[in-house]
C-alpha cells in the first residue's frame, strides 16, 4: 500500500481525543503488518522454535489480549497498532498495557500457554489436571490473590496465576519459555516447582510434533465491532468505578486535620495539586494500575472536601505518608473484588 493511501485509511490520527472517541472500531482500519509488533512476533516465534515447538500462532487486532478456547492465535489490543491510539490508551486508562517491547513479549509468552494448551489439547489429561486444576472450572468474577504463595509463580502482575487453572498453566508456560529465567533456581523450594518440571515434560513429549488442533479463526476483530472507542472505555471505566470504594476518613483524619487553621491550604486542593506526583509514586512503586490508583485517590479527595480537612506539618513529608497511604489502600481496592479479564 502507498503512504498516500496509508494516510487516507488513517486518516484520524491527528483528530483529537473527542473526535476520535467517537469513531467506530471498524472504521480504524489498523493492521498488524508494518508494525513494531511483527518484530515482537518474530521474537517469539524464535523462541518456540528453539525448542523445537512446532508451532506458529496466528495474530489479528481485537479490543484486548486473549486467546480463545479451542483458537491456535492470539488477539491483541488495537491501541499498540499505532502511537495516537496508544496515547489514548494512556489517557483514559492511564496505562498502555504491553506498550513496550519487554511487557508485550510477556505477554505474548502468556497467552502463547493458552495457545499451547488449546493446541495440544493439555488439560484434557489426568496429570494437567491434577496438577493445575479443572479448566472446566468457571472463570471467578473476581479473585482474591494470595501475594505470599509459592504454589504458583509470578510472571504477569497481580498474581495472575491465582486467577484460574487455565491462568496457572499459562502463566507457569511463559516463565519456561523465557529466555533465561533460571527458574529451577528461582523456584527451588516452592511448590510451584513441581508445575514448572510438569511443562518441562509435557514441552519435551511434544517437541518436533505437529499440533493436534490448528484453528485459525480470528474471534471479535476489530474490523467486524460496531462500538465506538468511547462505548468501549466507558464500559473499561465502569468495572472499576462500579466496585466499592473504602471508608478512609480514618487514615484522612491521622494525615491531615480539621477547619480550626482556615488559612492553611484545604486538603483536597494539596490533593489535587500533587496528584500526578503522588500516583507517579505508588505505581512506580507497586504493580497496582494507575487507573485503580487514581479512583482511590479520586475518592479521597472527595472525602476530603466533605470533611473540610486542611494540611499542617511538612509537604515532603505528607505527600510520602500519602503516598504509603494510597498504594496500601489501593492494593485493597483491587483485590478485596478484582475484577477478572482473560488474558
């Protein structure tokens, strides 16, 4: 295609954020080929082939990372085909989930598990099963992770592999497969060791043989969705605005103090001028999403308007106590009801 007609086909790029919003998904027409993801890709595919999975997965354009029972590819989000999309990713989402080279491989490896166990038909075994679980288990609505387990390993954050079996599988695929993971050293005396040397088996039983299923289908592409961008990070923004927001008057009161100093600055106004800063701190700091972090905090300043509260002492010193605060409450908020997506 010329770049004259790659300009016509893109021709939103440059709209701003309102406008854009409203286009269609079908409307986008993004594609892989040209992308900053084929190298990613090809990046993984080096690494199947290295030892020896004979294999290769099919990509197509979706509105978030999964890869679909009986489906030998996987889906990736439509905002990392292009930068515009992916700067309104961060602004509504505050995060650009695999928007770099080194998270995208993760999760590429992730979701190549479930491509694994959808082609080799896994966790129809006794032995999967015993060891990972029932996939016919159903998906939780919400999980809540146990961050000192050593029953399963850490690859994606927040524990994924807490979430469900057929998340325990792929993630425990993904640390195998990476390049250099060590992982019988950095698993020595976990239980989730005995997961790890179970993949080890089942990848050198299969290696040098042809997948038993190979179904290309390509489920909800983005060039067949009816919804505009905005339906849908409405609907993003709805599943963590709908959960139950923390009582924090406590931790308010202990950091800040009532209306008797009324020309001290109003701590709602302290909040909302060190947002950035403060929320900067915890996700730097945490793997919690900005995004849940900001709905905390967003809270909090609410509370703090109704309360009238006011600041006193040190800024540098209440912003980190904020800051402690906020990635405490925040990891609270998550996973007291978090909300489960499929990888």
């Amino acid at each position: 295609m010329s770049s004259l007609a790659a300009k016509k086909r893109l021709n939103w790029t440059r709209w701003p954020d309102e406008r854009l919003l409203d286009l269609r998904f079908r409307d986008l027409g993004v594609r892989l080929e040209g992308t900053w993801l084929e190298e990613r890709f090809h990046k993984l595919q080096q690494e199947l082939d290295a030892r020896d999975i004979r294999i290769r997965p099919h990509y197509w354009i979706s509105d978030e990372w999964f890869s679909p029972d009986a489906v030998t590819g996987i889906a990736v989000p439509f905002y990392l085909t292009h930068p515009r999309l992916m700067r309104l990713e961060r602004k509504q989402i505050l995060n650009v989930e695999g928007g770099n080279r080194a998270s995208c491989l993760r999760l590429l490896r992730h979701e190549m598990g479930h491509v694994m166990d959808h082609a080799y038909r896994f966790n129809r075994r006794r032995q999967w099963q015993q060891t990972f679980g029932r996939s016919s288990s159903p998906y939780p609505d919400y999980y809540k992770p146990n961050p000192a387990s050593k029953r399963y390993v850490t690859h994606l954050d927040h524990w994924y592999a807490q979430a469900h079996p057929d998340e325990d599988f792929a993630e425990t695929f993904a640390v195998w497969l990476t390049p250099k993971s060590n992982w019988r050293q950095r698993y020595k005396g976990w239980a989730a060791l005995k997961k790890l040397e179970y993949v080890n088996e089942l990848m050198q039983e299969i290696a040098g043989q042809k997948p038993r299923v190979r179904n290309r289908s390509r489920v909800d592409p983005v060039s067949r969705m009816s919804k505009t961008l905005r339906e849908h990070y409405e609907e993003k923004l709805e599943l963590y605005s709908g959960m139950t927001i923390t009582d924090y008057d406590a931790d308010l009161a202990r950091l800040f103090r009532g209306t008797k100093t009324r020309n001290s600055e109003k701590a709602s106004a302290f909040l909302r001028r060190n947002r950035v800063r403060i929320r900067r701190m915890v996700t730097e700091n945490t793997s919690e999403h900005p995004l849940a972090v900001d709905m905390v905090l967003r809270e909090m300043i609410r509370r703090c308007r109704e309360l009238k509260l006011r600041v006193s002492g040190s800024e540098r010193r209440l912003i980190v106590d904020l800051a402690i605060v906020l990635a405490a409450r925040s990891a609270e908020y998550v996973y007291r009801r978090r909300d489960w997506h499929a990888l």
